[in-house]
C-alpha cells in the first residue's frame, strides 16, 4: 500500500481530481487546508517582511491556504491516481503546479467501500 500526496495552491484542481478519483474507483481520499513555509513565516514574522513576502503580497493579497489530498491506496493504484492529477494539474514540474509524492504504508486498517 501507498500513501499519495498532492499538493497545490490551485484549490479549483481539488473537486475535478476528486471527482475522476471516484469515477476510478480511487474512493477514500481525505482533503486539509495547508500552508506553505514562505507564508507560514512572512505571517508570523515580526520584522519587516522580506522582499519575496511582501511582493507576494502585493501581487496576490487575497491568496488562501493550499490543499493537501491524500489517499491510501494499492500500490497497482497509484499509477492511475497520478494519471488523474496531471491530466487536472498539468506538469507538475513547472512552477506553481503541486507537489506530487508517495510514501510506503507499513500498515493500514481501512474499510473496504461498499459496492
């Protein structure tokens, strides 16, 4: 079993990833807000914020948290999951598409869905 990751900043990718996620039958991903390290920091600083926070802040003041999905899924799975996001996302390895990663799961209690 794997752990998939996605990350992204675009929260409009999360319900068309979901959605096809489903339609593969890739059920039982989970979704959180998260937040990135340079607006982690540029908002709990006290000092003046640097260059790059306030020009982000300049250029994007309305800007939210990202999201996070992640699902334990088959290893036979991942495949097609990773599929789903780039067809959503596109090519991650430009900036500011996602992160993308797995991680082996050692164990894992989950119900199986219901047909």
């Amino acid at each position: 079993m794997k752990m998939l990751i996605y990350i992204t900043n675009n929260v409009n990718h999360v319900y068309p990833i979901l959605s096809s996620m489903m339609e593969q039958h890739l059920g039982g991903a989970s979704v959180v807000d998260c937040e990135g390290m340079l607006r982690t920091l540029s908002d709990a600083s006290s000092e003046p914020p640097s260059i790059f926070g306030s020009l982000r802040a300049y250029l994007n003041p309305t800007a939210s948290t990202g999201k996070m999905i992640f699902a334990a899924m088959k290893d036979e799975d991942v495949p097609k999951a990773v599929k789903i996001i780039h067809s959503v996302a596109g090519n991650l390895k430009e900036a500011n598409h996602g992160v993308l990663f797995s991680v082996p799961i050692d164990l894992c209690e989950i119900t199986e869905p219901r047909e």
